[in-house]
C-alpha cells in the first residue's frame, strides 16, 4: 500500500507538471497486484478554470506521459491521460488521469 510519504510527492510532481494551477476535483486509488508485483493504482481529476490556466492544462497533458516521477519506495509504472473534457464558456477543462504505482523492494 502506498505510504502518506509517498502519496504526497505524487501529488507535488503531479502540481509540478501544471496540476497545481488546476483544482484537483478527486483521488482515488486501490490495491493492484499481478505474479510479480505489486502496487496501487491511481485515478485523478483536475478541473483548470480559465484562460489563463489553459496552457497549464495543456502542459499537464502533454507532460504527464513522459514524466520521470521520483517517488519514495515507488516506481510509476504507467501514467495516461485517460479523458479530457473542454466547456468554452465560460473556457474550463477537466483532466482525468491513472497511474500505476508499484511497490519497489
């Protein structure tokens, strides 16, 4: 299971791709385990109001894929935007996405 250590450097590496300029609207997570590992899987929603924070929205979704996450006792396995959802008027998007933590050790 993921300790407190660890859920809190993802949340501030998720807020260091642009997640921080975005509300995170939930998260939640749940054991996951095959043969050979271990780990959790994440689920997330953050909503981007504005303008001015649609650039972030769109750094978030760019970068997420590719980040090279250091977390505690914890490799990210897998990181995907799975739906973006845009309203233009007044301009918000809402970014969920999963990612797949595994237990290192």
């Amino acid at each position: 299971m993921i300790s407190a250590a660890a859920n809190c450097a993802l949340l501030s590496q998720l807020g260091g791709l642009g997640a921080r300029v975005g509300c995170l609207e939930w998260h939640s997570y749940r054991p996951w385990e095959s043969v050979t590992f271990a780990g959790t899987r994440h689920e997330l929603r953050y909503t981007f109001y504005g303008a001015e924070s649609a650039d972030w929205a769109e750094q978030f979704i760019a970068s997420l894929p590719g980040h090279a996450f250091k977390i505690p006792d914890q490799l990210v396995a897998d990181a995907t935007v799975t739906q973006v959802d845009h309203l233009m008027e007044p301009l918000v998007i809402s970014v969920t996405c999963q990612l797949l933590l595994l237990e290192e050790g």
